[in-house]
C-alpha cells in the first residue's frame, strides 16, 4: 500500500532520528512543506564538537544536544527555505522550549509519533497549550 505523504514524512524522521549523536534518546524531525521537504534535523552536539554520551536510564535533560526541532529550523534558515506554513514532523513530542522557535518559525501543524516523558510534557500538556494559544494543531499519529 503506498504511504501518504503524512506517513512518508514521519517515516523520513525516524531515519533522520537514527543519526542522532545523543545517547540519552534519539530524536528526529522533518519540515515539509507543499509535499516537499524544505529541511530534517535530528537531536546531537553541535557542529564540530563531541558528542554528547549519558548512563544509561539517565533521567536529567542533556545540556549538550541541539533538539532536533531546532536543528530542522537552523538547517532550513542556513539553506534560505521559508518555514511559514510549513508542517513538523517529529519522532517525540517536542518540549516547551522548542515551542516558541516553532510558532515565531511560521509552522502551522506539528505531528509527533512518541510522547517525550509524562513528567516533562504529557502531564500538564503545557504545550499543546502554548501551540494551540497560537493557531498551531499539535496531533499525535
């Protein structure tokens, strides 16, 4: 059966979430944008500098990664592709600090395949809130 475009896009960041550098998870993201991807990031040190490793079961948030949300904005911006009205894909669901790049980026959906940690999101739903309060659909696929 061939996958809609929605299917492919959140297939293509589970690809990109494998080239995650982060041991503590492994995140991807794709922008798309008219069928068309405009960028993919994935969560990882930045540029040039050591990858970041954790214990495993470590439960403190990484201070050395780049989310792969932001890095999908970053690579769109450093290649001069418009975001507005684009949609993110994520493997996770995002965090409340990539919330605000997101809505000043112009997206207008975001889809996400796994809840990041009850504690950190799902529990207070702070942002689906906050992307809501903005016109921003959040769905889980």
């Amino acid at each position: 059966m061939r996958p809609t475009l929605h299917d492919m896009f959140m297939d293509m960041a589970g690809v990109a979430a494998s080239r995650a550098t982060c041991s503590r998870l492994s995140v991807g993201a794709v922008l798309a944008r008219d069928g068309m991807v405009l960028s993919t990031g994935y969560n990882g040190a930045p540029r040039g500098l050591e990858h970041c490793t954790h214990d495993p079961g470590a439960t403190e948030r990484c201070r050395v990664s780049v989310h792969a949300e932001m890095n999908a904005l970053i690579q769109a911006a450093y290649h001069g592709h418009t975001t507005k009205g684009a949609t993110l894909y994520v493997t996770h669901e995002p965090c409340i600090g990539c919330s605000g790049p997101i809505i000043n980026a112009g997206i207008i959906e975001v889809r996400f395949s796994n809840y990041y940690h009850a504690a950190v999101n799902r529990g207070s739903n702070e942002v689906i809130n906050r992307l809501a309060q903005a016109g921003i659909s959040m769905r889980k696929t």
